[in-house]
C-alpha cells in the first residue's frame, strides 16, 4: 500500500520559534527597562534567568521567585512576571526560513498542525507575533488540550482535526522524547530538528538542522 504524505506538524519552542535567542533579547531588554535589576551585573542577571528556565521547563514564577530571594529585589516577582508575560512576545525570533518552509507546504497543498506545550494565551501571542497563525489549520496547546507531549492522546486529537491517519503525517520537533519519539509511537514519522542540547542516541526517520530541509525531505518522499 502507498502512504501518502497530507500533512506536517509542527512543534513551536526550538523548532519554529528560536526560543534562545528570543529570551536572551528578552531578558536584556527587560533589564534595560527595569532599573531594580540593575544593582545586578547584568551579564549575572542574564546567565542567572537562562539557568533557572532550565530551557523553558521551568515556568518564570518559580525563575522570579529566586531571582528576587537571591538578589534581594525591590519589585515583586510578580511584577516581573507579568512583564515577562506581556512582552515576551515582541522579542520572539523565528528559526531562519520560517515563512518560506510554510509557504511551501502550503503551496503543496499539504494540511498544517503545531502542537505545543505551554500556556495558551502566551503561546497564541508567540504564534501570533512570529505572523505564522494562518498557516495552521490546527493548532493545540496543552492548557486548552488538558494534555501535553509526550501524551499520545494529543497527538491523535491534531490528526483526527485534520482528518487523517498518523501513516499520513510527518512531526517535526527538537525534543527527543516529546516530539519525536511520541509521534512516532502513534505512527506518524517523527522529524528530528537537530538540537546540540541532547544526545542523538534516539530513533527517528530523518534529522534536520535547517527548516528548508524540510522541502528536500518532503520531495524525496515523494519520489518513493
């Protein structure tokens, strides 16, 4: 039986969206605003805030929180958190051809999912700042879900908006577990986007370092 490829779906944190280079333009651009912060150093601040977030695992109250403990802030980490919340978005910086890679695939005439973990008003603003919502024609986020990756449950709900199989849809993701070995115990063929972060001892049906990549491995599917 000839599968056929209908659809990709996507992951947004470090693999649409540049999640590091977005939160260290953010963080210094908060401490440029925020003069409490400067009785800190601020390369200490910036190194400081990108360990605590442990690569976005950990949610920035508990990152505020320390923060304010250590150094022994006047502001309220709330304060801080609500201005992480509402400006983050306009520091968000997508991976390099981006908007080519979707418009590609669109003009394939391919269906397009993303499924990320997060929260939804702050993942929608995310989405939204990097112009790439009206590519979708699904898009979960695990708070509105109730579910997060690696549940299979979630992966299923993308494919079953989009009307397909798993055998029918690609998954691209940077996580190892999450993105694509989940996928892949649910059928689809999990993408790897290459991340130096972890270790490649994983399977996956094909790695990636650059979005375009994408297109040759979607062509040479095509040839088989």
């Amino acid at each position: 039986m000839v599968i056929i490829i209908k659809a990709f779906i996507f992951d947004l944190d470090g693999t649409l969206l540049d999640r590091n280079s977005s939160l260290k333009d953010f963080i210094e651009h908060q401490y440029n605003r925020i003069s409490d912060l400067h009785r800190i150093d601020k390369s200490i601040y910036v190194n400081r805030f990108i360990e605590l977030d442990q690569r976005g695992y950990v949610w920035k109250d508990k990152v505020y929180q320390q923060i304010k403990r250590e150094y022994d802030l006047s502001l309220s980490w709330e304060e801080l958190l609500e201005d992480y919340i509402n400006n983050f978005n306009s520091h968000c910086i997508g991976f390099p051809n981006l908007h080519e890679l979707l418009g590609y695939l669109k003009n394939k005439g391919l269906k397009l999912g993303m499924i990320t973990n997060g929260f939804s008003e702050f993942q929608i603003r995310n989405i939204e700042a990097l112009g790439i919502i009206h590519y979708f024609d699904t898009l979960l986020v695990s708070e509105i879900e109730g579910l997060r990756k690696p549940d299979p449950e979630i992966f299923i709900r993308a494919l079953s908006n989009l009307g397909l199989q798993p055998e029918e849809a690609v998954y691209v993701g940077d996580h190892p577990e999450n993105d694509v070995i989940a996928s892949r115990n649910v059928g689809m063929k999990g993408v790897w986007k290459a991340d130096v972060y972890y270790k490649e001892t994983f399977e996956r049906d094909h790695t990636i370092e650059d979005l375009m990549e994408i297109r040759s491995y979607f062509e040479h599917i095509l040839k088989e």
